[in-house]
C-alpha cells in the first residue's frame, strides 16, 4: 500500500446518533494537536439523542484551515446510510472503513469507482467481546491510528486521558477495544506504523491549545473579570454555562441556571446593576424572549454582554445546524431607539479577545454588547496558541466608589455629558443615590415625560454611537489588496473565504477578504471597502441576505455587493464559493489538487 504524506486529511466518522462518531474525531483531534497539526473539527448531529444519521468531521493540515474540505479522504461509516450520505464527497484516493458485520455494503451506496472499501466487523466484534456495541466506536479509532500511522502509545495514552476518569473498568474496557481494533488492522493488511498517510510530528507547535468557540468566550469573560453570568440550557450556547459552571466559582464567580430566559435576563440585569461584570447566553429562541429585558438595558443604560450563538431558525427552527440570521434581531431587537454594539468574531482566538472587548465595551458605555456566534463557531474544536494573559486589560469606564462621590457636588445617574457617558456608582454605595426605572427619567432617574428632557435623553444615549468608534474592534483584511475582487463574511465563514481566497489564487485570480468584527455600529473602513471594490461577495448563513442589507443600511455601496447565501444547514465548502466566483466571472476551474 502506498503512502501520502500527510499535508491535508479529512476525516468523517458517521453513523446513527449514539454510535459514538464525536468521541472518536474528539480524541483523534487531540493526538494529532499534540503532533503539532492544526485540527478543525465540525460535527453534523441531529436535534435527539439517538438514531439518524449523523457524522463528525475532522481536518488536519501543517497550516491553518477553519473549514472541512471539499472531499474526503477516510470515512469510517458505522452503518451503510453513512457511506451513503457521504458518497459524493468520495473520490478515487478516498478510503471507506465500514462496518461489515452484517456482510457487504450494499450496491445503491453511490461509492464512485476506484474508493478503496475496507470492510471491518466492529459491532460484531464490540458485542461479541463486551456485550454492548457501543465500543466500535474505540474499536474504529485504532483501524484509524493505523492508517494514519499513529504509534500504539499514543493511543493508548489518548484513551487513558479520555475514559480514565469514568472509572477502572469503562478505561479497561476502551483499552481492550483498542486492542482489538489494532488486531483487526493488522488482518485488514494495514501494518502499525505504516499506514496509508505519513503523520509528521512537530514539537514546535505542542502548546496549541484544543478549543470551541464557546469555551473561548466562556475564558474571556473569567479572565476578562466577569462574575455573573446567567442563562438558561438552549443548543448552541449551553457549552458556555457548563464551561463557567465549572470554573467560574473558584475564582469568587456565581453561575445561575434560570428556569427560562425571561428570568435570565432580568437575574442578569440585577446583577450588573450592582456593579457586577455580566454577561449572558442564548440563541434565536431565547433572545426573542429576552426583548423586554434588553429594552430595559437600553433604557437604564444598563451594562450587559449578550452571547448570541446563532442557529437555524424560526421557532425552533434547526436546533443543531449553522446560521447567521439573528443579525437583524441583535441590531434592531428591543422596541425603541437606544445604542448598542454588535460584535462578530471568525475565530476562537477572537471570541477570547473580542469577549473582553466586549465587557470594557458594555461597562465603559452602559450598554448592551451582543457577540454574534454561530453554531459552527461556537462548537467546533480548532487548534489555537495559548492565550496571553498577561495582556488583557480590564476597563470599567465611569465607575465611581465612594472616595469619588465624596469629593463630587451632586451625583445624577444620567448625568448629561459630552461622550453621552454618565458616572455610574453601584447601589448602596454611600452619597451615590439610584434611582432606575424603565420609564424615561431626567438626570437623577426620576420619572418624567417632559418633551424637552426627552429629547436630551433620547440624544445623550445615541450620543454614544459616535463616541464609542474609536474603541471598537477595526476590520481585518486577509489576501491580496485589489480593487476587483474582495470578500466580506464573519463567524465561521471566515475559514471558507480564506481557502477560497487560496484557491482563487491558484488560478490566477487575487482576492482580498475585509473581515468586519463589529457589525454595529459599522465603521467606516467597512462601507470604504465595499466603495473601492468592483465586486464584493457578501458570505452568509441567511436566505434574506441580512449581513449584506445591515452593511448597505449603513453606508456601503450596494452595487458593487454580490451575497453568496446559504441557509440548508449544511457548512459551506470553499469549493462552493470558488465555483459561483468563477461562474460569475465566466472563468472555467483549471484542474487543481485541492481539499
């Protein structure tokens, strides 16, 4: 058998939901992150807990890549409807190890000609040995390490980190499996050591962190001083209320499940009206039940990061799918007019970073921050560098104690000001009365329906929207600086166009990618891309093209904007976008070896 060197695998294991396909990218993703690999995982899971076919995806690359490729080079299929499912993304280098306990594949798999099928009878196997067939799926990760050439102790260290803390047995157990399935390589002709792709370790980069885009929001609220947080559990977001629950009390923090978002929000509002850093979790469903309570954040001018990872909608829509269609509900949610910001992050790195932005943002403005994620961002491990945490730097804006108060004429609450920024001293603190209400008020929090008053106020909180600017987190731009061709997208297309960009490249063509990461107030750098560029693809997970809509609302230039829409579910390919740019252009696609 020859070998490829290993530049670029992509790895799906599938199978019906409760086989077990997560767990064993999960730990396949950790072993090659301490090869020194950069790994992306992605996971296609339905919204129950067992039956219909489901899949997880791992990548693996000696450079960065947050996206899955456009094929797939070995897929481990626990039941003939995955090989099935996944057949279109096979080609003639593809590899299939399926589990052929009960005999062959069928011949409608659509598994297209020269696909290596290795059959390997792992439930058989499973139950045979263990009496559940739960274990194929620890049976399946050694066929895998031999193929990819994973030396036996660095598996077997892998699943003593993984099941050693279920338990003596649930780790013998998992250990036998792996035996097992190292015994079935080696009969399938698949020698340790020598599998089919050549895995390359490089000590260099051991300290890559293995991260979800939740659990990066989650650390940069703690370390970013946050002490409260409340939410209720809701798919994509609940990762982050588990990641504080753990965490957050050991460092003087308190966690709150409510018993719905409605009291979420009001438990978080509570809380950041006592001078306490907050923040809160949700998606679609969930915000749309916090609208009351984040009118009052406006009103009140009230601190407040809100986490929205985005998901299928409406109602209930796609509890476990990828999308991007909470834009308009972040930006415009809340009757009324008042200020706020909305964040985008494409990375892990910059839901940690922009986490931190985001509560400096809230307090030093008195207003409701949202962090647009997305399912795929939110769940999907990737590689990072450590963290710098030396660096993070907490700003609480116009907070004052009670030294400051002594030494101030009066204190107003919504005190007019120049930046629209009051003095904020948290109840109960000596000389700083507080009066809050969601009614409009004057500067000491007094009711009053006053038109002049109204006015003032109405003018002091959009005051904000301007003098925020200098402090908002500027665009990145990745690519080639050309006026013919860019790019806009946030959250997990940022992977997407990045690949694309290279593929573009490889065919002569040059891109540049502008990567907003504050959606609103937009900056004007944003709206002067969009002007400057011929032609400008405008990425998303929306059907009604509410990114590319919210952009021209804001001063880009529609013309030259051309939205790239996909609202199926399904993550985008960079091969998606690279064939429409060349279809758009009338440019045929020279044959390349891409992933």
């Amino acid at each position: 058998m020859s070998k490829r060197k290993l530049k670029d695998l992509n790895v799906i294991v599938s199978g019906q939901g409760g086989d077990g396909s997560l767990t064993v990218i999960n730990i396949l993703a950790d072993v090659l992150r301490g090869y020194g690999l950069r790994v992306y995982t992605e996971r296609d899971v339905l919204s129950r807990i067992k039956g219909g076919i489901t899949a997880a995806t791992l990548r693996a690359y000696d450079g960065e890549r947050l996206c899955i490729g456009s094929h797939i080079d070995l897929l481990v299929a626990f039941d003939p409807l995955a090989v099935k499912k996944h057949a279109y993304r096979l080609n003639e280098r593809s590899v299939v190890i399926y589990d052929s306990s009960g005999g062959a594949l069928p011949a409608d798999t659509g598994v297209p000609a020269g696909t290596r099928l290795i059959g390997v009878p792992l439930s058989r196997h499973a139950v045979r040995t263990f009496r559940r067939d739960i274990y194929k799926n620890s049976i399946s990760f050694a066929v895998i390490g031999r193929l990819i050439g994973l030396a036996d102790e660095d598996m077997r260290t892998s699943f003593e980190k993984r099941f050693g803390r279920r338990g003596a047995q649930a780790l013998k157990y998992n250990l036998d499996a792996l035996a097992i399935g190292c015994q079935l390589a080696d009969e399938a002709d698949l020698p340790a050591g020598s599998g089919m792709y050549d895995v390359e370790q490089s000590g260099e980069n051991r300290q890559h962190m293995l991260i979800t885009g939740n659990e990066a929001v989650a650390f940069g609220f703690l370390v970013g001083g946050g002490r409260f947080f409340a939410g209720y559990p809701i798919t994509p977001s609940t990762d982050i209320m588990e990641w504080l629950v753990k965490w957050m009390p050991k460092y003087g923090g308190v966690v709150r499940q409510a018993e719905d978002e409605l009291s979420a929000i009001n438990m978080a509002i509570g809380a950041a009206l006592t001078g306490t850093r907050t923040m809160i979790a949700t998606c679609g469903p969930g915000l749309s039940l916090m609208q009351e309570g984040i009118g009052q954040l406006g009103m009140a001018e009230i601190p407040l990061v809100v986490v929205d990872a985005q998901r299928g909608g409406p109602s209930t829509g796609l509890p476990t799918k990828p999308e991007q269609s909470d834009v308009n509900l972040m930006v415009y949610g809340g009757h009324g007019d008042f200020p706020r910001v909305v964040l985008a992050p494409g990375t892990p790195e910059e839901c940690f970073h922009l986490t931190i932005d985001a509560c400096n943002l809230a307090e030093k403005y008195q207003l409701p921050v949202f962090m647009a994620l997305d399912q795929g961002l939110a769940q999907n491990l990737a590689t990072v560098d450590p963290f710098d945490l030396d660096a993070v730097v907490v700003d609480r804006g116009k907070r004052v104690d009670a030294a400051a108060l002594a030494g101030m004429e009066v204190y107003k609450r919504y005190a007019f000001s120049d930046d629209g920024v009051s003095p904020f001293a948290a109840p109960g603190t000596p000389n700083g009365m507080t009066l809050v209400t969601g009614n409009e008020h004057d500067e000491w929090g007094l009711v009053s329906t006053d038109p002049v008053n109204r006015v003032k106020m109405v003018d002091k909180r959009q005051k904000k929207l301007e003098t925020m600017k200098a402090d908002l987190p500027r665009a990145v731009e990745h690519g080639v600086d050309t006026l013919d061709l860019g790019f806009i997208g946030v959250g997990m297309t940022y992977g997407v166009i990045l690949e694309a960009i290279d593929i573009l490249a490889g065919q002569g063509i040059h891109a540049q990618y502008h990567q907003p990461r504050t959606l609103y107030p937009l900056l004007e750098e944003t709206a002067a891309f969009t002007r400057r560029c011929k032609r400008v693809y405008v990425v998303e997970y929306s059907a009604t093209a509410q990114l590319a809509k919210l952009l021209v609302a804001q001063g880009a230039e529609e013309a030259h904007l051309h939205p790239f829409l996909k609202y199926d579910g399904t993550p985008m390919r960079a091969d998606e976008l690279v064939q429409r740019v060349m279809s758009d252009l009338g440019i045929s696609l020279k044959e390349v070896d891409v992933a």
